[in-house]
C-alpha cells in the first residue's frame, strides 16, 4: 500500500461534537459547527456502560447558524446505539450460573454450562466451584471457539469481551442470555455522515443530539472533510 501524501490532520477538521457526559434518561445536543467550506462531516458517537436493550439516539440538526438559528432535524440522519448489538466491548456477569440452565449466545456461537462430560467444542463448559471458576471455564470455551477475533478475560465473577484487534470486526452481539449469566455494554460506536447538499438551502452549520434511554456515560467526536483549505487544528 503506498503512502498518501501530506498530513491527514491537514485533510479532516476533528472537534468535540458533544463533550462526554452521564445522560440520566435524557438528551443534549452539542455546539452548532459550520459547513461552509466542507463537502462532508462524519459525526461519530460513543457510549458506556449500558444495560441490554437500552439505547443512545443521535439525531443530526441543521441551523442557519451557529447560535442555532432555525435549528431543525435532518430526519435521514440518526443513527441508534442498543445494547448489546454490535458493541466494542461487553461485560458477562455471572449470577449462580448452575449446570444444564445457564446459557449465552455471542455472534451466533451458543455457550451452555454442562457439568457432565462437557464438550468445549461444543461450547460446552462447567460450573465449577462458584461464578468465579464458571466464568474462567466459559471464558477458555469462548477463546477457543471463537479466539480469532475476540479475547474473553475472566475477571472475578464476570467475563470481559474485547475484540481481539479493535477496529478489526465487526463487533460483538450477545443475545440469549438467562439471569445467570447477565450481558452488559461497556463500550459501544456509531456513525452518522451528513453531506453538505443534505443540509436544506440557508442552512449552514450542523449539530448533534444525544438522548439516552437510561443513565449512560456518552459523547460524541465531528469529523469535516472535503475541505476546500487546510483546516486549522
């Protein structure tokens, strides 16, 4: 692959598009950013911590300017972030895992506790003596079906699920799971791109709306490019 020429911080204008905050089952929207001189802007959102099911919602705004004139919502620009679909990072707790019940699927690949004969090629793995040891036995089943693209680390009573190259996959989905064994987010990305010719006519600079469906730790990074000069940094 050949080098491109010139500093990327020379192409794409990066700033704060809404600093991180903890959203108690709320919303706020971060500062108005001018298009003028842009072909594009990529608004790209991160959030912590969730429970499954609960959701960050970002909704791209348009203004005629930057004390948010007009301010309206640019409808085909949102983007929802739901625990525990396709996320950066995720928590499994366990909770009295017990043989034969406990169960969890993690991207299609199904883990059950079986005490009798179990079959790690099968995603099989033991209680043990408590949630600590389940939770080691179901993080070595989890490395070996599907070490290739993520590490499960036992940590207590809990696993914790990164993927093995961040950035690399896709993400990690966890569905299925019973009480025993409770799935949580800690990381999660989303991405919504606006073009300038999206923007309705007088309308000028670009915002992001957070709303959390729960209390959740999120905050989001604006990225212009197409520039027709180098931005400042």
């Amino acid at each position: 692959m050949s080098a491109s020429s010139g500093k990327l911080i020379d192409q794409v204008q990066v700033d704060m598009a809404v600093k991180p905050v903890s959203l108690a089952t709320t919303n706020t929207t971060g500062a108005y950013f001018p298009m003028a001189g842009f072909g594009k802007a990529v608004f790209k959102i991160f959030a912590a911590t969730m429970a499954a099911t609960k959701t960050v919602i970002g909704q791209v705004y348009q203004a005629k300017n930057a004390a948010a004139g007009s301010a309206a919502v640019i409808t085909a620009a949102t983007k929802t972030l739901t625990a525990n679909a396709l996320v950066k990072k995720a928590l499994l707790t366990g909770n009295t895992i017990v043989d034969e019940t406990s169960t969890v699927t993690i991207n299609d690949v199904v883990y059950n506790c079986e005490d009798t004969t179990p079959n790690i090629d099968a995603g099989e793995f033991i209680s043990g003596n408590g949630d600590t040891e389940a939770c080691v036995q179901l993080a070595a089943a989890i490395n070996h079906l599907q070490g290739d693209t993520l590490l499960a680390t036992p940590s207590g009573g809990t696993v914790i699920l990164t993927e093995k190259e961040p950035g690399s996959t896709t993400g990690i989905t966890i569905t299925a799971e019973d009480s025993t064994i409770v799935a949580s987010t800690l990381e999660m990305q989303g991405v919504i791109e606006v073009d300038a010719a999206d923007l309705d006519a007088d309308f000028t600079h670009v915002a992001l709306k957070l709303t959390t469906s729960d209390t959740i730790v999120a905050g989001a990074a604006l990225v212009r490019a197409e520039g027709r000069y180098s931005p400042a940094s």
